[in-house]
C-alpha cells in the first residue's frame, strides 16, 4: 500500500473508488476493491497509537462475527492473520426474559448443522489484521487528511481537503461511521431514534468456564445484558442498561459491576473478576435509517448506511454484507457503465434493502417488546420465547438468518 501523511503541498489523486473511513469496513471495502481489480484511495485522519503501557490487555470493544463476515474476511487473507488465539468461538446461545416465569430460548451449532454459530473477535485484533493485508495491497493508496467538501457530477467525484488536494473518483464510499460526512455532503435525509440506552462493555475473568456459549438476558426496566464467550475463563459484557443506570455502572467502576452481574451470571460462571478494574466504557444506542444508501457517485456503507441496537450483535456483519454486495455489484455491471454509475449503485441499494430493513425491524421490534412493563406483556413475550424453543424448524430459519445465510 502507498502511504501518503498530510502533504506539506497539494496532491492531485485520481483512482477508480475513494473510500472514506479509517475503520474495519472501510479497510475492508478497500482490500475488497483492490483485490477485485480498482485503484483505490484510502482517506481517513492520522492514525493515533496509545502511550505505551496504556493499550488494555483485552479489548473491551468486541463483535460477534457471523460467517457472512468471516468468508469475506477470508477470501482477502484477512481472517487468517488474526491472533488465533484471541478468537472464541460462540457454540451455544441462551437467552432468557425476565419475571417470575421467565421465558428462554437456546440456540447452538448442531441445530444450525455449523461448525460454530458465530466469532467473537477485539476491535484491535481485527484492525491489525486488516492493517498488515493493507501493507502489501498494491492498488490501495492512503491518504491522511480531512476533508471539507465533496462535488459529484456525472462524470466523477472530487473530494477536497483542506490543504487544497483533491481526490478523484468514478466512485466515493462513505465508510465514515454513523455520523457521516459523505452522507451529510450528499443532503440525504436521515431518521433518527435514540433509545435513551448506553451500551456499558468491560471484561470479566470467571470461575467456571463459558463453553463457548453467549449468554443473553431480557429485564425490562435494566434492559439487556448480554455476556459473550471470550478465548479462556473469560467474556464480554455488552449491557444495553438505561441512560441514567448506565452512568451509574461507569461512575461505580468494574468490580460493582461484577457484583451486579453475580444475579444472572452465578450459576452459569460462578464468581466474575474484572481484567482491568478501572477499564468500563459505554456508548448511546441509537436506530438510524438513511433514506437512500446511495446518492450520485457515492454508496454508503457500515455505520454511514444504517445503525441498529446491539441486541442482536449483528450491525458490523451488516457492513460486511454491504462491502460483499456493493463490489458486486460493480464486478457484474455491463462493460459499458462506470463503476459509479446509477445504476450500478441502484442495484446495491436493492441487494442491501431486505437484509437491512429486516435487521432493522427485528432489533427494534425486540427492543420495544422487551422493554414494555406490562404484565401482561411479559407474560406474552416470555411465552413465545419457550414456544420458539420447542419449534426446531423455525429456530432454523431464525439461526440461519443470523450466520448469513440466506
């Protein structure tokens, strides 16, 4: 890969896509390109690299890859070059509701006919993967700067930076994250849902060993706390808690929040011990529909094109699916049309439209249903989580759906 810093003079770059983003898709989406055969221009902001001795020994920022994810990462050598072992594999899922007769439903890989339902790999295990297959990307140029506008025409695409470069196009992605530039400069419109929810994550060592099974439990007015398998006696929490108990999780530290999890967690894994104490984040929740994925010359992908609750873990493999499905796209357009042609782009934004409204529904459908204090509610809802645990053919089709499959 050709690296290029902040320039102390202009440039002028003319490759076939620019991708803006310095993030796993955008990283992803770019060897995907490359790998396909188009000049890509990489444009992201100064990489920063924590003060030695700073860097936490467990990444508390995790995602639960499913095998959408993990073939695409795959084929361009990527999944490979992680540390191994650093990857746990999820074997099992339990999940259960809340109140006195609470409802659960299992899932585990010999009912999906898988080796294995899903991956649960660090932020930073994935990126130093994807960072290592960029090095000797041949077609990939980066590019460090910020950018202050973008002007499309049918002929291409021209983002300006605010050293005065430019960066030439036929094709602009915006992998710039949920609050996009490249959305905000193509005026498409956004809806936008907070859920007054914070995602609490941090790592815990436990007693008795995980087997490989995620642990998931629905409790209304604390919301969803989710426990998910890392490499050794080790998890992740993801805890989907309410604003005002979320700050109080974090102004608490750790080893309250183990205490705390002791209630679900006990009699599965016994005693949690924090890997590093003073080490609890959060980050707001939030339902985000742009109403286009795509504008003249430019495609939207990852968090730029659609932000979903965590609940069902699945938002990065979404933005997998639309790296998968937007070079695609482009590698089955007629010889005639340009990569950024708006057809082309229409034809990703069809690709992309049931996989993510049906994700987009379903999580906030969950939320809704899960989140409504109503006895009457609970008794339903912890209903149909037993009446699903007893229909193998629609567990099934449930467990495909999340290993993308479909």
């Amino acid at each position: 890969m050709n690296k290029s810093s902040t320039p102390p003079s202009k440039q002028h770059v003319q490759t076939a896509v620019c991708i803006v983003g310095n993030g796993a898709i955008a990283k992803t989406a770019a060897l995907a390109f490359a790998q396909a055969g188009q000049s890509v221009t990489l444009l992201g902001p100064p990489p920063v690299t924590p003060p030695d001795g700073l860097e936490p020994s467990w990444d508390v920022r995790v995602y639960a890859l499913n095998h959408t994810a993990q073939a695409l990462l795959s084929s361009l050598k990527v999944w490979g070059a992680m540390d191994a072992a650093r990857v746990a594999p999820v074997d099992a899922m339990i999940v259960k509701g809340d109140g006195e007769q609470p409802g659960h439903i299992n899932f585990d890989a010999y009912g999906a006919h898988a080796d294995t339902l899903a991956w649960i790999v660090e932020d930073r295990n994935l990126n130093q993967a994807l960072d290592a297959a960029l090095r000797f990307a041949q077609n990939v140029h980066a590019v460090s700067g910020r950018a202050v506008a973008l002007r499309t025409t049918q002929e291409g695409a021209t983002i300006e930076l605010d050293d005065g470069s430019a960066l030439r196009a036929a094709l602009v992605v915006g992998a710039d994250g949920a609050q996009s530039w490249v959305r905000g400069q193509c005026d498409i419109g956004l809806d936008y849902k907070p859920y007054n929810q914070k995602g609490v994550v941090a790592n815990f060592e436990c007693e008795l060993p995980h087997h490989g099974a995620a642990l998931q439990w629905f409790t209304c007015t604390r919301g969803i706390v989710a426990l998910l398998p890392l490499p050794g006696n080790r998890v992740s929490l993801v805890w989907s808690a309410p604003d005002a108990l979320a700050d109080t999780l974090c102004s608490e530290g750790a080893q309250a929040l183990a205490e705390r999890l002791a209630e679900f967690a006990a009699p599965k894994l016994g005693k949690l011990t924090p890997v590093q104490p003073e080490l609890v984040r959060a980050f707001p929740l939030t339902l985000m529909r742009p109403h286009s994925l795509v504008a003249e010359r430019v495609a939207l992908v990852g968090d730029a094109a659609h932000v979903v609750h965590p609940l069902a873990g699945h938002g990065m493999n979404l933005g997998f699916g639309d790296v998968r499905d937007l070079v695609r796209a482009v590698a089955e357009r007629e010889e005639h049309r340009s990569i950024g042609d708006d057809r082309v782009l229409a034809r990703y934004a069809r690709a992309r439209k049931e996989e993510v409204l049906a994700m987009q529904v379903t999580t906030d459908g969950l939320h809704r249903l899960f989140t409504a204090n109503l006895e009457p509610v609970r008794v339903v809802r912890n209903l149909g989580l037993n009446l699903l645990d007893k229909l193998p053919i629609v567990k099934r089709q449930l467990m495909s759906h999340a290993l993308g499959r479909h």
